[in-house]
C-alpha cells in the first residue's frame, strides 16, 4: 500500500514538473530572439537590415592621403572618373566619419567632383576615415593652427590651439591690387620659386610687370596669392602695402611660416579694400 502511494506521489511531481514546462515554452517573452535565424518575430534588434548603398561611380580620387596631417579648413574633395548624373545616390554611397563630430555638407564644384567639409572648422586632432566606390583613406585633422592677416595693423597673427605663437608684420596688395579678403586655405609650399607677373596677363616688360625669385612661397590661393620672403618690402612690412597681392614677410618671417603652417589650415585675411576671395578659388571654399 505504502509503495503504491509512493508510486503516485513520484508520477505527480513528473507529471507537474513537464506541465511547468510547457507552460515556460507557451509563455517565453515575446522579446525572445527569434528561434529561426534571419526571421524577426517581435524582436527589438531586427536582423534583417537596409542594404549598403551602391556606388554609382568608379573607385575616385580622394585629395587627402592616406595618413596625412592635414590643417582644421582642409575640405575633402572627391574627383570622379565619369560624370556624375545621381548626384543625390552619390552622396549616399560615400561615407565620412571622424573620432569628433563634426557635422558638415556636400557641395558640387562640377558632375565630376564633389566637396564634403564641416559647417565649422575640424575639431583639431580629431581622426578622419572616408570611404567612396572603393577608395578609402584615413587622415588626421592636426592642431587648430589659424593665420589672421589684418590690413588695419600690418600684422600677421598666428594662434596654435587659442594661443599665439608667432606675429610677423607684413605689406599686403596695394592700391590697384588689393589683397580679398576672406578664409585661404593653405595648400602647396615651395622652397624656391619663380613668380611671373605675365602667368596672370601682366608682360614682365610693363609697369607693373616682374619676374622675381621668391623663397619659401606658401600657397594660400589657386589665383595666385602667397605668404612669401620678401627683402625688397621689408621697409614696408608693418607699414604700407607694397605688394602685387600677395602676404610679403622677411625671410626669417617666412621660413617660419613655411616649415610650421601645414596644408589645410586656415589664413584668414581681413580689412582691406580688394573684396572678398571667389568661394571658386579652390582654395576659398569658407567664403
């Protein structure tokens, strides 16, 4: 008797113990991931996402290498193989991220190119990657290094991260050939160069023609206009405008700014009487 009581007690407890566990499967929460993968039944991480965006365009060229420094103005110009009907799927396709946010915008120069920079200057040391069609490249923004060349005092002011570094002053565009003003971009530098008065439609027989050899030239325009050594000006230089349009400094003035400015930072250049620099320029996109 006491052994068949002991039969049922045990059947019982099974018998409520898989009854317990049906019940478990019956009610498992309905944020449970999916038992069939791929298939999304209520989850809040869906598995199925959009696709990538395809290119629509050849891989392209990227103007900033991979693993350079560059300054906190420098835009990212991407150059395509062919023409460019989708401009709005383009976009789609390319992708810019930074270590920083740093929200900015594409603008068109051309259907073959397009321009991606931020609404402001780069966060300074702020890491950079770009991917378009294939071509990548992951740069770095280097310290906030920003010029301010003022006609009011003659002066050229650099700040590194807020704080100045270096004044040097200097004799701008004069009368007839005032400097614009605006936001340059530094690109390329030259250690020697020949400046020609007649590459801009000026013969180097006319008044107002030349054909000097200039050091240490740093480019801040694509019409021309550079941070230059200038001997012949120094007289000048703090006091009056002297030049053809372009920032003359000393020599030592010069080498200094050549061998510290890097590409990409920003020469700001303000109250003179020459307008404001062509947002065209190619190295006037801040305007």
């Amino acid at each position: 008797m006491r052994d068949r009581l002991s039969l049922r007690l045990r059947q019982g407890v099974l018998l409520s113990a898989s009854i317990a566990a049906a019940g478990a499967l019956l009610i498992a929460p309905a944020q449970a991931e999916p038992l069939i993968p791929g298939v999304d039944l209520g989850s809040t991480n869906p598995l199925i996402t959009e696709p990538e965006p395809q290119a629509n365009f050849a891989p392209p060229n990227i103007n900033i290498a991979d693993g350079e420094v560059v300054g906190v103005a420098q835009p990212i110009i991407i150059t395509f193989k062919e023409p460019i009907e989708d401009r709005a799927a383009a976009e789609r396709a390319i992708k810019v991220t930074s270590s920083n946010e740093a929200p900015g915008h594409f603008y068109w120069w051309s259907d073959r190119q397009v321009r991606w920079k931020p609404f402001e200057f780069w966060p300074a040391n702020t890491d950079v990657f770009v991917e378009a069609g294939g071509t990548t490249s992951a740069f770095r923004i280097g310290d906030a290094q920003i010029t301010t060349a003022d006609d009011a005092t003659k002066t050229i002011t650099v700040t590194r991260n807020g704080e100045v570094v270096k004044t040097m002053p200097t004799s701008l565009g004069k009368p007839g050939y005032e400097t614009p003003n605006g936001t340059y971009i530094v690109g390329e530098r030259f250690r020697e160069m020949v400046m020609d008065s007649s590459t801009y439609g000026v013969p180097i027989d006319a008044p107002e023609g030349y054909k000097l050899d200039v050091e240490y030239a740093t480019r801040i325009s694509n019409s021309g206009i550079f941070v230059h050594a200038a001997p012949w000006s120094v007289a000048q230089q703090g006091v009056s405008n002297a030049s053809h349009g372009c920032l003359n400094v000393s020599t030592e003035d010069a080498r200094w700014f050549f061998e510290n400015i890097q590409k990409g930072d920003p020469v700001i250049v303000q109250n003179t009487a020459g307008g404001t620099l062509n947002a065209r320029d190619g190295l006037g996109d801040w305007n």
